[in-house]
C-alpha cells in the first residue's frame, strides 16, 4: 500500500494547487495535487510533474489514467469500483482514498486499494 501525506513516511510534500501559475512555486520533489482538469492534467504530464487528480466519476478515472495521472483520488463511496477498474485495465495510475486517521486503513486494505492520502 502507498501511504501519502504521513510527514514519517514521506520524502515528498503534496502540494495543493488550483492553476498552472502555481507550479513556479513547488520543488522538483513535491506531488502536485489538483482537481480533475484535462488542460492542466495535460500540463503536468507533458512536463514529467508527478501529481494526483481528485476525480468525481468513472469517465474521470478513465481519462485521469490516459493522461498519465500518477495518482487518481477517488471517494471513498466509489473507490472498490475504481479499484476493480484499474485492475482489470491494469491502470499505470494508483488509486488512493483521502483517509483521516490510521484506522481507516485495514478497511482499505480489505478492498485492495493502492494508497491512501492522509489528511
């Protein structure tokens, strides 16, 4: 499992952004997180930016893995559905659920999520 956002476990810092401007101002090592935006998502990909896209449906998960989002973030209502559909598609995107605390975790665990985002 890829644990996100947990300072003890990470190297890297997730950096909430709303428009491209606002890249001048992460390091090389900081993931990207942005609402599901194709132009944008586009943007990040064509310039190697590791990032996760909040998505709200499926056609969103299947377009967010086509543009070669490293991480797709998922409701936690929708996420085994999503889960399955990486899986049978073997998606190169993971899939992650925003989690509050570590107990969360087993239930994730039990439906085979890739990741969580600690809040």
């Amino acid at each position: 499992m890829i644990f996100l956002g947990k300072s003890d476990l990470n190297i890297s810092n997730i950096i909430k952004i709303k428009d491209i401007s606002q890249i001048k101002d992460t390091k090389p090592d900081d993931i990207v997180q942005i609402d599901y935006d194709i132009k944008f998502m586009r943007y990040l990909s064509n310039n190697d930016i590791d990032f996760i896209v909040k998505i709200q449906n499926i056609k969103e998960l299947l377009y967010s893995n086509a543009i070669k989002a490293n991480y797709i973030l998922v409701d936690k209502s929708i996420a085994k559905k999503c889960q399955d559909i990486a899986d049978n598609y073997m998606f190169d995107s993971k899939i992650i659920v925003l989690i509050c605390d570590d107990n969360q975790l087993e239930n994730m665990a039990d439906i085979g999520i890739d990741g969580v985002l600690f809040e």
